[in-house]
C-alpha cells in the first residue's frame, strides 16, 4: 500500500486548486461592483475552461446595458469569445501597480 503515487499527489492538489477557485467564484458571484471596488478592485478576471484569460474593467463592465454599480457580478453574463463558452469562473484584480522597488 505504501505512500500515494505521484499521479495521486498531483490529482489530489489539482482538485484542492479547483476547490479554491470555485470558492473564490462563489464568494464574487455573490457581490456588487460597488463592493468589488470599494474593496480597492478594479476589474473582474474572467477565466475560460479553454484558458482564455480576460481582465474586464469595471468601468467597461459599467458601461453595458443594465449593469449598475449596485448589479451583482453573478447576475452579469458572460461568455468566452474563443470557444463560446458560458461557464466562466468570476475573481477580481486591482490593476494597482506594485509597491516593491
């Protein structure tokens, strides 16, 4: 029996990585762009099971129809222009620069 093969390890972080992700969009979907922004945010990160990565500034995102500051992220739709997909996983990102030298 013996300790878990490597392919075990690498399944098993894969799946924790996959669980943070989801929790991560779970918490967004849930939130305002006011929020998102009072929070020092500035843009949603859209990502694409196809690894489309896409930054979407709140000031573009503001700028659809019927998307206010007070509209939840979860409520926005969204689909992938590579694949046409719809399942898109929901962060944020602050487009803050650095503080280090």
């Amino acid at each position: 029996m013996g300790s878990p093969s490597r392919t075990d390890r690498e399944q098993a972080r894969v799946s924790d990585m996959s669980q943070g992700r989801v929790e991560i969009d779970q918490y967004w979907r849930t939130r305002t762009i006011n929020e998102a922004q009072l929070q020092g945010y500035s843009c949603l990160r859209l990502t694409c099971g196809c690894g489309r990565i896409t930054d979407y500034p709140f000031v573009l995102l503001l700028q659809r129809r019927g998307v206010t500051r007070h509209s939840f992220i979860g409520n926005i739709r969204f689909r992938c222009k590579e694949c046409g997909g719809k399942d898109i996983t929901i962060g944020v990102r602050s487009q803050a620069p650095s503080l280090t030298w």
